[in-house]
C-alpha cells in the first residue's frame, strides 16, 4: 500500500463514507441544488434552510465514490449552522486547496475537511470532492437572490 | 511460434521503457503506440511535410502520396476499397457524418435515398455506446423518425430475437457495435446486416472495438458503414475513419464544408467532389495518418489471427480472476463465452472510481464509469463499472497483478464486514 | 535586437536541417514545425499517454492536466477565457460547429438565441476562404434564410461602405476573415464589431491569416466567434480551436454528439455539459494540443510583435519583387499599404500551376491555384494565381530566390514573345 | 534549370500548348462531356462525333495549364479518326502510365503523348495531363451505351 492511498482514503474518510452526516430529504428544505459528476455518476441533491443569514437546516441525498460521500458528510458536520457568509468562505478556502494540486495547505477553519489535502493530488477525483460543496454554494446564492 | 505476444512485443513500446512495471489493462479506452507508430509520424513532419492535394510542388506531391497510401493501407487492413474509407478525427466524428448527412438529405440538400421521414425508424441496441446513440436520436429529433431499441439482458447482452422485435417495415437504419465496449459482446453482424436486408434498411457498424482486436473484413460482412479510431489500435489520436460502401458515399451529403471537397463554388452554391475527398473539408490530419497507416502494418505484422489469439487468451484469463474474486460481479457473457479480450466487473459495496484509485495505487490502470454507456449501466442497476481490457502488449503477469490487487479491494474499503 | 528572424531561428525547424536549401514561401498554407514542437508531441506520447477526462487513474489525471494546460495556454496567446476555446481538428471544423449549431437551434434543438428563420441574413465577405463560405450556404439553404456578400473591387478588397450596404435589420451573422488568405487585406475588426452590435448580429471571425502572424487579442476585438488551425502557426495538423464567447458557447447546440460531452444519456434523449467540454465529443486529439501549446509557447517567446514586424518586411519585399517583374500582376493591396506578409500574383501569360512547377524546380515552395477562394478569383477575372507567403523562418534570401526566379518564368514558357 | 524541367515543359509540350490541335466548339458534336481539375481549375469541354465506331470528329473547348492544354492537343491529333476501341485502349494506356510515377514507358501507340512521361512523376500534375483523356472517356462510353 503506498503512502498516497493510505493519505487520501484515511479512516475519518472511509468512516464517513460509511455512516454519513446530514443524509436525509433535501426536498424539506426551500433551497435545492442537484449536482452531477458525468465522469462517474457520483451525484448528489443538496437542500437548505436559511434563516437570519444562517443555514439552520441542511439535507442530502446521493449516490458515489468514497470521496464525494465522506466529502458531503463531512461538510454537512462543519457548515450546518454557519453564517452564510462563513460558509461562502469555507467552500473557497475547500476550493483553493482542492485546486492546487496538493500544494495550498488547508485552513485552519476547514476543520477535518483537511483531510482533502491528499485527494488533490489526483486530478481525477477532485470533481468528487467538490460536490457537495459546488452543491451548496448554489444554494447559497440562490438564497442570497431570493 | 507461441500464441501470446504480450512481453515479447513490449518492447516496442516507449511508454513500457518508461513504464516497466506499469500495468496497463485501459487499451479499450486507447492503446499506447509502438515506436514504429511514433517514429514514423514524427519523421513524416520533419522531412517530407507539405500541405497536401493543393499546389503543384514536388513536395505537394510527395505529402499527398503519403496520405493517399495511408488510405489505401488501413483500407486494405480493414477489407474496404480506398476510395471506401474516409478520414475523420475518431470514429465519433464519423458516426456523425453518416447521421449528420442523412438529416441534411432530409432537408433536401441532395442525397434523397437517405432522408427520413415521420414515422421511420432508426434502430440501435441497449449497449450502445453514446457516440452510435446521440446522433441518431438528434437525427430522430431533425426528422421526425422514431429511434427504437434493443434491450439487453441482466448480463448486459442483447439478442437477435431482441433485434428482430423491433425492426419492421419502416426500420431505415441499424446501428450497433461489432464488439461491445463494456460487455465485450461479439455482434452477429451477418446475421444483424440479413435482417437489415430484409426490409431495406442500412447497417452502420461501431467497429470501435473490433478493428484493433480481430481481423475485419468489412466487404466479406457485407454492411453499409462502419466506423473506427487510431488510438484504440496502436495509432496516434486525432484520426479516425469511416467506411461506406463506395455508391452510398458518393450520394451521402457532406455535413462539414470548406476548403478541398469542391469543383466549382459561387457565392450561391458549391458542387462536391465525390468520396472521399467530399468529407474531407479543410486541412487533414495528414501525419496522423501516415501513423495510423503504420499502425495497421504493425498490427498487420503480427498478424490479427494472432493478435486475436492473444487477446482472447488473456481476456479469458481476466474474466476468470474476475469470477474468482468473491464479492464481484462480471458483466456480459459468462466465462467459456465467446467474448472480446475486456473484462468489465462490479465491486460489491465499492464504488468504480475507488476501485479505480486502489487499482491505480498498484500501478494497474483500468477504466472505471459508465463508459459513455450510462443506458447500458442502467439497465444493469449500477451507474457505474471497472472495466480491464488487453491490448498485444498485455501479458498473463498483467492479470495475475490485476487478480491479487482485486482480492484486496473490498477488505481495504470494509465492504467485506 | 534585430526585427528579422527568418535566418537565426531556421536551426530551430528540422526541415530546414533536411532540406537546408528549401525556399518555404508556403506558411499560408501550412507552416514548419520547431522541435520544440515535435518533442513536445512525441515526448508526451511516450511517456504520459492515457485517456482523457475518463476514469480516475493518476495517468488519466496527468494526461487530462496536460490537455487542459494546453487549452489555458492557447486561450491566453489569442487573449481568450480558456473556456472559451473548443478544440476542433482545423479552422474548419470550427467554423462548420457555429453553422452547424446554429442549423441545429433553427430545427428546435435548443439555443433559440441562434435560430434562423426565413428572411433572417447572413453576410460574409467576396473574398472569403470556402471555409467561411460553404458552412453559411449551407445553412441557408436548410433555414431558408438569405446569404448576402459584400464584393470586392479590381484588387480583390472588400470595403466597409460595401459591407454598410448589404447590412441591416435582418443581418444575424456577419462572417469575414481577419486576414485574407488571398489579398493580405487586414479586416478594421473594431469598425466591423460596430456595424454588427448595430443591427444586432453575431461577428464570426476567421483567425486563420492573423493568429498565426500577429498579436491577436479575440476579447479586445469583441468579436463573437473565432477559428484558427494549429498548422499554420508552427503546430501540429489535426488540431484547430474554436472560440467563443462563453455566454454564446454554453448555449449554442452542438452538432456533433457522442461520448465525454454528456450529463445524463437515455435511450431517448442526451443533456449535455456546458462549454467547451459540450463540442469535444469522442476522445480528442490530446498530444496534438500538447503540441498547438508548445508553438504558440515558441511564437509567444520570439514575441508576436517581433513576428509581426518580421513578417511585415518580408512580405513588403515580397510586394515588392512582385511589382518589379514585369508582366506580373500583383493582387490586393498595393507596395506600402497596410497588408499581411504574403504576395499572391497573375503571371501574364503563364498559368499559376506553370508558375509553381517552375518555381519548385528552383527549390522554391509557393502555392497556386485558387487558394480555396474561387469567387474572390472569379471577381479578378482569373480561375487561379500563385502565392508567396512568409513565416518566422522566412529571410530575405527566400525573397531574393523568388525574384529572380520570377524573372526567368514568363522567357522559359515563351510568354514575353 | 533541371533535367526534370526541361523533361516535363520539352518544346513539343509548350508547342501544343501555345498552338493546340482540336480546338472548337465541342457542343457541335452529339457526345460532350465537362471535365474540371479543382485544385487548379482547368476545365476542358469534350466534344465527339462517332459513326461506324470511328471518332470522326472531335472538338474541344477548355482552360488551363501547358500541361493540360497541351495533353488535349496532342490526344486530339492522335485519336481523331480512330476506331473506339482503338482509343479506349490508348486512353487505358495513358492512365497505365501516367499513375506509374514515372515508371511504366509509353507504349508505341501512344505516339507523340509518350512525351508525358516526365509529367508522371510529378503527382500534383497527373490529373492535369489525364484531363482531355478522361473527357474522352466519358464520351466514348456514352456513344457505347446510345
Ligand atoms: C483564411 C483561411 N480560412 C480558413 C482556412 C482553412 O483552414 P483549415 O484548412 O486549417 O481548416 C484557411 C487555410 O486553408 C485560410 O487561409
Ligand atoms: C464501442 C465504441 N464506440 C465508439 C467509441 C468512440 O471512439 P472515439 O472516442 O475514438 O470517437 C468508443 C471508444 O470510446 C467505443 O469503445
């Protein structure tokens, strides 16, 4: 087993893959966002409630990889009852660190979603990482039109 | 001299002296390229590159040559006349042309033998491909006609009975894949272009996976056009061909217009060359096929009754570590089947792409999603599969490394407790 | 440092180490490629070569960074978003995806924005390549709106009170070549961006004769779309790329389907990703952006205001030599006005296929014919002409060759009698 | 100037060339046919009067390069008069030589058209010297199927 699997699929990864966070009916929530990954058929239905500028409810459903499920479930743990603005702020930060190739180390604030780091390194998987988190950023600005 | 090539052909392959330990069973999706393949192109541009069929220099001359040969050789290769096979950038963009230029024949820009009307029929099957599915149901959406389907079964596979039940009277044109990329289902194409006979429609074969794997005759087979790329046959990328029997392609309305496929243009019309230089619009992907014509040599070299032998050995050696991994399911004809050199499996309560990623991390390189199959995946209850493919390159090593890594997958990701 | 190139970088051009004595006055056509370009190509196939945007393997990963770097690259040379470019396999192909989507949303296929409807106009120019010609006949003629050109004068050159004139409420495209390949004319982009928004119509640029020879900036020019082919700026054939702007690209249909290009495929019907991945269906030609990449890195190093300037003397002596000769005509644009670095001319007398036959037994490459543009020659009163054209390598020695060849065409054909 | 050159433009060539045989007006004769070569745009109108199986009489109209002129010439000069089969098998030998790329020789009744020997090795001008031939060809074959 080489160091870069162990990295990217560590425990806390394998763990929420296998008993996610925030499961349950998106469609209970005013905002919903559907999102897909053609590549694999990872996808995911994100819903949120936004109130006083806070996400006070969120709720997936979807189907994927290891790493796009860990990924929801572990930002469903980090952003459900954050400010809006926050969140914003967290999913650029996620991003960013996502983007650069394994080389922009995580921010403090994005908690066990540092264990992200490895994956990003593989260009391939990426996308599953982002899922969730392009999911909510819709809903997010959808909120912020409404 | 021995069935299996594998090791002993590896040499030939830069990517396998860079590479030596890779594990490289992803030839279905494309193949890496001998040296020959490489050398030739390469020297092409260095030394004799022009642009080809304008201008009169001698160097004009010599690049036309070229590219007019690489025609007649991968024609030869594939049993078509030269004036049978037309370049395109991948057989996508071949299936294309046929489905672009039937729907321009049907709006009565020429060719009216092969315009549709309300109430025809395209048929495909269930496992097609998304390159032989979308342009006939875009084609369908321009025409008005109906495109009906072939089921498959639960192992993926369809069936002449199948095929039989839904092609009629007002079927105009079959459309299926000599070898299925997931399943690895070998076609019965005589049988496919006798019903088509039958009720007078047209076959387009999806010779994607069988022109690099067997040898293809594609006059003795008797369909009307057919489609494959280079880079699944040890070729470069960015070329493709298709074939059509010569009367049609002379008739066939060119989708793509431009430079080089004209006689006489006026600001109110133009008059097209026939086949095939009327669908090669623009400047040609001319070194690229002096290395698809190098391809086919080397291919043609070792002989497609060996490169099948081969790759039936291993392919049946891939489906068997497959059946013998608890916990994973094959896809398409059952070990002892005739089927291609592929191997398409899904893991129990691991998805594709981490299979993919552990498999990876072992240097084995296979192909994980729907393969631009997402109808056939469907049908199957998944959305997604592995899929290991041979290639002459591939050896017996290859698969041993691909069945211990399997054994390994579902403990890693806990699907076994 | 010195404006010319020409001589100093010839080292860099493998066909000038072959053939050290060729005279390449043909890089309108197609041009020479550096090392650095052929290296790149074959480097990344033997060592980096796998599938594209498919599957999850580390390879994968590392050939799809590649590709993508490529399209980033190539976007920044012509100042476009790299979402804003489409890889296509020539400037035609390009050209034929707008007319071809454009036919695809005037059948109902999505993108109403582009809809044509009867009575709607397209306008291009009389001195159009076939390429920027026969796609928007073609699409005329399936939507039965009307194809209007604004001709050109004794010189070939098109004006924009001509194009004023043909211009109004009903224009919705307005198509023209920055560059004739042709005249050399240079099209007052900006004034043409202006009549256009006037009335409301999409520009469609045809980058073929400018990308490669000076500094474009497709953003600052605000045109719509854009195409050009690698093949005549240093890079690889087989590959060319499509711009547009990237509110229009994710909204125009298009015309070619198959794999890599979807969202969700069933047998009845196919959604598809936005741009650029919705044009690129099928696998791509992945080394040849490699390659694409690394000329317009080797153009962007030598500086294409260095390249312009270079070429703008060249091409002055060019125009000159032609000028000098008597009983030569020279086309478009007089010696000293604002033109390209190439000179295409009418031998008294002597026909251009004569013309070129003589020049090449001197060693000499030029093209001649109608240079894919019969109703631009058809307006000159001639069916074909023979053109010089200049690239980074050209020098003035090559001008030298060709003047005094030229001297010697009209005696040897007995044309001066 | 090289050998080549000189091979390919000889004085007979760019005689026929300036002073072409057969020259008139091809719609006089029941049998015409229009050949065009794109890539240059020379184009040849071939006329043909045919009694008893004999040419009897033939007359071109056309444009284009010394070479193409000039085949039509010297192919005018030889075959007018001739027996159709006769002709058809001068015109089979023309292609057997001109696809040679120089290789194959003229055979002996190709008379004065063995001149373009030369031209055969050029490829680009092939189908400038087949042009008037072809022509012929077409028109041979429609008075056979009248
Ligand atoms: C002005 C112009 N437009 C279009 C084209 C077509 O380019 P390509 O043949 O690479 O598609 C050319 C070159 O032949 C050209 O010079
Ligand atoms: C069966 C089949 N058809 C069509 C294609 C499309 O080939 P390409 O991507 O080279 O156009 C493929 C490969 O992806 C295939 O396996």
């Amino acid at each position: 087993m080489s160091d870069g699997l162990e990295a990217m699929y560590q425990e806390l990864i394998l763990d929420h893959a296998k008993t996610p966070e925030g499961k349950g009916d998106p469609h209970a929530h005013p905002f919903t966002h559907h999102e897909l990954n053609p590549s694999c058929g990872d996808e995911i239905t994100l819903g949120i409630t936004v109130e006083d500028g806070r996400i006070s409810g969120l709720a997936w459903a979807g189907d994927g990889c290891s790493i796009s499920m860990s990924s929801a479930s572990i930002m469903s743990e980090l952003l459900t009852g954050a400010e809006r603005d926050e969140a914003l702020e967290r999913i650029g930060e996620f991003r960013e660190m996502m983007r650069s190739r394994g080389k922009v180390e995580p921010t403090e604030a994005l908690g066990d979603a540092a264990a992200f780091q490895n994956t990003a390194k593989y260009m391939m998987r990426v996308k599953c990482a982002m899922l969730a988190w392009v999911a909510l950023e819709a809903d997010l600005k959808a909120s912020l039109a409404a | 001299m021995p069935t299996l090539l594998g090791t002993s052909v590896r040499a030939d392959f830069p990517f396998f002296q860079s590479h030596p330990d890779a594990v490289y069973l992803d030839t279905g999706a494309t193949s890496q390229r001998p040296s020959a393949v490489i050398d030739a192109e390469a020297d092409f541009v260095r030394t004799s590159y022009a642009a080809v069929h304008r201008g009169s220099s001698l160097a004009t001359g010599e690049a036309t040559w070229a590219f007019e040969n690489a025609r007649e050789r991968v024609a030869e290769f594939v049993g078509a006349g030269e004036r049978e096979i037309v370049w395109a950038q991948n057989a996508t963009d071949a299936l294309n042309m046929i489905a672009l230029g039937m729907a321009d024949a049907s709006a009565g820009l020429g060719g009216d033998r092969f315009a549709l009307r309300e109430g025809d029929e395209i048929v495909v099957t269930e496992a097609e491909h998304h390159a032989n599915l979308i342009p006939w149901q875009r084609l369908a959406a321009k025409t008005g006609a109906r495109l009906r389907c072939t089921p498959v079964d639960e192992r993926g596979l369809w069936s002449l009975d199948g095929l039989r039940a839904v092609v009629g009277d007002r079927t105009r044109v079959i459309a299926f894949a000599h070898v299925s990329n997931v399943t690895g289902q070998i076609a019965p194409v005589a049988d496919v272009v006798e019903i088509a006979r039958g009720v007078g429609a047209l076959t387009v074969l999806d010779a994607c996976q069988s022109a690099p794997h067997m040898p293809v005759d594609l006059a003795g087979l008797g369909v009307d056009f057919a489609a494959f790329s280079a880079h699944k046959m040890l070729g470069p990328n960015g070329i493709g061909a298709l074939f059509g029997r010569a009367e049609l392609l002379d008739e066939l309305p060119p989708a793509r217009t431009g430079g080089s496929m004209i006689t006489t243009v006026t600001m109110e019309r133009a008059e097209f060359l026939p086949a095939p230089q009327r669908f090669e619009a623009g400047t040609q992907a001319v070194s690229q096929t002096v290395g698809f014509a190098a391809a086919t040599a080397y291919l043609g070299a070792l002989g497609m009754d060996r490169v099948a032998a081969h790759e039936h050995e291993i392919g049946a050696a891939l489906v068997e570590a497959v059946e013998a991994t608890p916990g994973v399911r094959l896809i398409g004809p059952a070990a002892g089947e005739y089927r291609a050199g592929l191997a398409s499996f899904i893991v129990d309560g691991v998805h594709a792409h981490d299979v993919g990623q552990f498999l990876d991390d072992r240097g084995i390189t296979v192909r994980t999603g729907h393969h631009c199959a997402q109808p056939l995946h469907r049908a199957l209850g998944t959305t997604s599969s592995t899929r290991a493919s041979a290639g002459v390159y591939s050896s017996l090593d290859d698969v041993a490394a691909l069945r211990a890594a399997l054994g390994e997958v579902r403990g890693f990701f806990g699907a076994d407790r």
